[in-house]
C-alpha cells in the first residue's frame, strides 16, 4: 500500500477523493499457459449516490448549532453522529463541516 503525502488542505478546501488503485490477483495456472501479456484495465470505483440512498442526507453546519440540537432536529443519537462523522470525545465540531446523517 502507498500512502502519498501532501500540503495540509486549508480550512474549508474541498477534500479530493482520489480512485484506490486494487491489486490484480493472478492465477498461477492462467500465467504459466498465456503465451501473450494480457492488459489489466483499470477499474472505475463506484460511489453510492445519494438517491440509492433515501435515508441518508447530508446537513452543513450552522453558527450556533450544536450536535445535540443536530440531533434533535434528525430524530438520532448524539453518539450516532459523532460515530457516523469520526467525530472525538471534543465533541467539536466548525461552521460549514459536513454531516453524514442516516435518518431512522
């Protein structure tokens, strides 16, 4: 596995996804017989959209929210959206950060 490293994102920079790259299993048998390299053509990862997903939806932050008052409004836990977002003990969260919410 290669983890590439860069600058540190600056506060409200959108994070880039990029594609994870997967290994190609090879069967001994298959390459002992092939008489010509075959091409591994890459694959296109897919992500959920989110109509295939109804009960998720996204909230951006308010000034004065707070995650018990996010909480409230979508009919889940605290600890439901602290484990959803990785979100620490700090409960801290900033003014237009993005949360993942599943709804019941």
């Amino acid at each position: 596995m290669v983890l590439n490293l860069r600058e540190p994102r600056k506060r409200g920079e959108d994070i880039t996804i990029l594609p994870i790259s997967q290994p190609v299993q090879q069967n001994k048998s298959v390459i002992a017989s092939a008489t010509k390299p075959v091409e591994a053509k890459p694959s296109t990862p897919t992500y959920p959209r989110e109509t295939a997903q109804p009960n998720r939806v996204t909230h951006t932050v308010a000034q004065g929210e707070t995650l018990f008052a996010i909480s409230r409004k979508y009919g889940v836990t605290v600890e439901n959206l602290k484990s959803w977002n990785s979100i620490g003990s700090q409960n801290i969260i900033s003014i237009g950060q993005k949360l993942v919410i599943f709804k019941p």
